[in-house]
C-alpha cells in the first residue's frame, strides 16, 4: 500500500472513471474524503464501500453547485488538503456540427469551474501553509485537435493555468500538478465520443483509470509540475514538443480522421 501525506480530500468527478479511482486508491489510506459528482447513488454506494467519505452532490455547470461544493473546498472548519479538480468532459467532431449549448457546458465545466475551484483551494492551503491540487488535464492540451477542437483548447488552458500556479506556489508549501493522462478507459468515450473511438486505438495506447488515478497522486505528493503516465505518452510529448506547430496540427488531424 502507498502512503500518502494528504490528511483530507476533495475530488470532482467521483462517480465514475479517473475521480473514482483516485478515491479507490486514497480508501486504505484511510483518508477523509469529499467525493463530487451529479449521480447521487454512485457517490452513496462509493461512500459505502470506502468508509469516512462525504457525498457532496453537485452540477458544477450551475452557478449554486459550483458556489457550494467552493464553499466546502475554503471550509477552515474541515479543511481541504488535497483537492483534484477531475471533473471534465469533451465533444467529438466537426466544430460547427456540435451543439452550441454543450459546447458552452463544457467550457464551464472543464474551465470556469476548475478555476473557481482552484482559486477556493490555493487561497485556504496559502492560509494554512499546505495543501495540494491536482488539476486534471489531458495530452490533448499540448497540441490542437481538429474534431476536438474545443476539449483541447478547455486543456491547453488547465495545463498552462496550473503550470503557472505552481511557479507562483514555490516556497508557499503549496502543491500544484497538472495530470495529463492519454487515452485512459473510462466513461469519458462514451461521453465525448459517440463514435468507435476505443476500437480505433490499438489496446497497448490504452490505460486503466487506476494507473492514472496512482501516478497523479504520486506526482502532487512529490510537487511535479506535471504529470503525464506511462512511457508511450511520456515520448510523445516529448516528441511534440520538438515538432514545428504547423506539422503538429496536421498531424493530429490525420490522427482523429483514423
Ligand atoms: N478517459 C480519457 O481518455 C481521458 C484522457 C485525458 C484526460 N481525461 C480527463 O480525465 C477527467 C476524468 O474523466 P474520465 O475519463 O474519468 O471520464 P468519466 O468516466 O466520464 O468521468 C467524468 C466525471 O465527471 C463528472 N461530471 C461530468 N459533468 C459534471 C458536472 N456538470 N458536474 C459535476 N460533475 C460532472 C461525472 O459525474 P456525473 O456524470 O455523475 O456528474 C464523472 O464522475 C476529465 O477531466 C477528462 O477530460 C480523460
């Protein structure tokens, strides 16, 4: 078993994929936890399973969720030590087919909500000298995507977002990460996709939501900046990084038109 230094939790998107996995992983840890998500039953049969977790229901899309579970992440009297912003969702497809109201829900949530987030946890940790926050991004953000055009944009802004707010917590004893996993099954396909995406990739470029889930937290515990798993995704942003931008975007299109 891994121990971890957090002594409290939060984590968005915990009914399901990444979120629940990172709160599978913390569970022998015994560690308190807050577990957000908009389907109450999975959240109660998780708490269940787990023990010493709080169900916080919540739509982060609606400003009243989104106000209530910030109040909770700033609470002084149960501090928040580690939060994960995890939360998220993309569109697949041609930009001007998709619709213009999820479009929007999608910006709210992976952007607007995460940064209101953010911004409740690193002002209650630099008050208390300590905490963690792993933002969840994805490798979509350090390229465009043509047929996901607007998840990657909603990640080039949570990786550079969070990157920057780990210079700025340097000696603060604040924590921050980005976690930028590759293709990880979970629910997210069947949620963004709508097309035969998991069939599309070969199985070895494919993760479990638990490998991500152990390397995320191992990361913000050591104060990565970011956090990218396994070899095959380190190399290739690596490799994009050193590729000019005009080939780059090319190439991912040729790779979502597979
Ligand atoms: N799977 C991948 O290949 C992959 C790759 C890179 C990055 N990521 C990122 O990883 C994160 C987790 O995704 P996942 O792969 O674990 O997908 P997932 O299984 O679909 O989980 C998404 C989670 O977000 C919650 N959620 C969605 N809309 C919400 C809302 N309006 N308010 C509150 N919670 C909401 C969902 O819960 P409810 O529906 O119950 O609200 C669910 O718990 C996302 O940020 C995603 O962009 C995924």
């Amino acid at each position: 078993m891994t121990t971890y230094p957090f002594q409290s939790a939060l984590i968005t998107g915990a009914s399901s994929g990444i979120g629940e996995a990172i709160v599978r992983e913390l569970g022998p840890s015994a560690i308190p936890q807050v577990v957000v998500a908009r389907r109450e039953d999975r959240l109660t049969r998780l708490a269940a399973e787990i023990g010493q977790v709080e169900v916080l229901v919540a739509d982060l899309t609606d400003r009243r969720g989104l106000a209530r579970v910030a109040k909770r992440v700033g609470s002084t009297a149960q501090p928040i030590d580690l939060m994960v912003n995890n939360a998220g969702f993309g569109t697949a497809g041609l930009f001007h087919d998709a619709d213009a109201a999820r479009l929007h829900r999608e910006v709210a949530l992976n952007v607007d909500a995460l940064t209101t987030l953010s911004h409740a946890a690193v002002t209650a940790m630099r008050a208390r000298g300590r905490g963690y926050l792993l933002n969840v991004s994805s490798v979509a953000s350090f390229q465009p995507a043509p047929k996901l055009a607007v998840y990657a944009a909603t990640k080039a802004y949570v990786t550079s977002f969070t990157e920057s707010l780990h210079e700025e917590a340097r000696g603060s004893g604040v924590h921050v990460t980005a976690l930028c996993p590759g293709l990880t099954r979970t629910e997210f396909i069947e949620v963004s996709s709508g097309t035969e995406m998991s069939e599309t990739y070969p199985s070895f470029a494919w993760m479990t939501a638990a490998e991500v889930a152990r390397t995320g937290l191992r990361d913000v515990a050591a104060n990565r900046a970011l956090s990218i798993p396994g070899a095959l995704y380190k190399a290739l942003v690596a490799g994009s990084g050193a590729l000019p931008r005009s080939v780059l975007r090319r190439l991912s299109r040729v790779v979502q038109s597979r």
